[in-house]
C-alpha cells in the first residue's frame, strides 16, 4: 500500500513498458494464443452458442452462426489498441474462450484486461484463473506498473472475479457509457506493481497441484490467499 505523501514520489529507475508482444502465453494448465479468426473463430463459437447469457454485460454477440463470430474475431484481432487471445485449456485442448488487452499506455505505465469472454465449459475451472494470471504476469513483468480490471457495475460475477484475482475495488463511474441500449455504470477495480509479487505468490500457491486433493477440489481458496493484498473492498459484495 502506498503511504500518505508517496503518491507523488519520482520514478528515477522506471521507463515506459513495450507494447504487449507475446504470441502464446503458456502455463501448467492452459494456452493462450493472438487471436486468429480462421484458427480460432469455429471452435470459439462452438463453446460460446451454449448460453447467450454470457454475452450479456458486453457491447456485442450472441452470433447466431459461425460466419458472423468469425466476422467479428478478424475485424477484432487487426484492431490497433487490443491485443486479443484465444484460451484453450490443456485438459480438453479446444478454445472456449478468450480476453484482452486494451486501455494500453505504456507511457503512464497502465493497462487494462477487458473483453473477457469464458464460454460455460470454462468458467470456473483452474485454466481460467490460470489465464488471468498469465496476462497479469506478462503485464507486470514487461514494466507496467498498473493492471486494471472494469466490469459492468451490475454484474455481480465479475465483481466477484475481480476480487478474487486480488484487484482492489476504486469505485463506480456513474452512467459512464450505453450498452445495447441500457445504463452502464463502471466499476473500477486494479492492483499495481507494488503489490505483484506477492499476488504472484498468491496465484502460485493457488495454481500448484499441492492445493487440490484427488478429486480436484481445492484446498486453499485465492481469494483467502490474496485478501491481505487487496487494499480496499466493494461495498455490494
């Protein structure tokens, strides 16, 4: 936690960070690959088509058929200021779903995981976490100083994952934008460089097989291991 009067310490040591740059990010229990739509598109689709409900807190989908998601996983991937990955488990070596990069600002340091997107067969699975922590990893470890997480402040579940993953809740942008023709207030959740090695250690203890017994089932619960570094808590959870 930063004390009173550090907030504007000078940065004598640090340089802006490179522009995300990694291909595939791979760990014990998923992969995460740029997306691509002629690879990636069918078998995302595949996994998505199961609930449309997972399409409801963001500015786009459900697809009815495979021509329009691969439409809009190539018009997607070739943008500027996103950096979009494909997630495919080890465990059933399909696509089921996929995150982002983007808010990229290697001059203030910042950047941002969004677009989330886990299709049922992922959600709450290790692969999933193990996805976050990827990208958090690769973030924290190329220089930025800041990891940002913003969520729909109706949804419940990914203020929930938020925490979990050892963000810290900074608040609620009131009416900050309109999707698919309703209010959307943001919530704001982050967690800094400062705070990255012990989250590390956190997703570490998480991840390593130790911490499931024989049926898979955790021992340790991550957001028991990160709850000491968060540094604030959201008020409806």
């Amino acid at each position: 936690m930063i004390k009173t009067g550090e907030s504007d310490r000078p940065l004598l040591d640090w340089t802006p960070p490179r522009q995300p740059d990694a291909e595939v990010l791979s760990g014990r229990y998923v992969q995460l690959e740029r997306l691509c739509a002629d690879q990636h598109a069918a078998d995302l689709h595949r996994a998505n088509s199961v609930d449309d409900a997972i399409w409801d807190y963001l500015p786009y989908g459900p697809f009815a058929s495979s021509a329009a998601y691969h439409r809009w996983a190539r018009d997607i991937s070739q943008k500027d200021d996103l950096c979009f990955y494909a997630i495919k488990p080890h465990a059933t070596g399909h696509f089921s779903g996929v995150a982002s990069y983007l808010r990229i600002a290697p001059e203030a340091g910042s950047i941002e995981v969004g677009h989330i997107n886990f299709a049922p067969e992922l959600q709450r699975t290790v692969a999933a976490t193990e996805a976050i922590f990827l990208m958090m990893q690769w973030a924290f470890e190329a220089g930025y100083r800041r990891f940002e997480w913003k969520c729909n402040a109706a949804n419940l579940g990914s203020r929930r994952a938020a925490q979990r993953y050892g963000f810290s809740y900074e608040g609620v942008f009131r009416q900050a934008g309109v999707v698919k023709g309703r209010n959307r207030d943001t919530a704001w959740f982050a967690c800094i460089d400062q705070e990255w090695p012990a989250l590390k250690e956190a997703f570490q203890a998480w991840l390593a097989p130790a911490n499931f017994d024989a049926k898979g089932t955790q021992i340790e619960t991550l957001g028991a291991l990160t709850q000491l570094v968060r540094v604030a808590s959201d008020p409806l959870l």
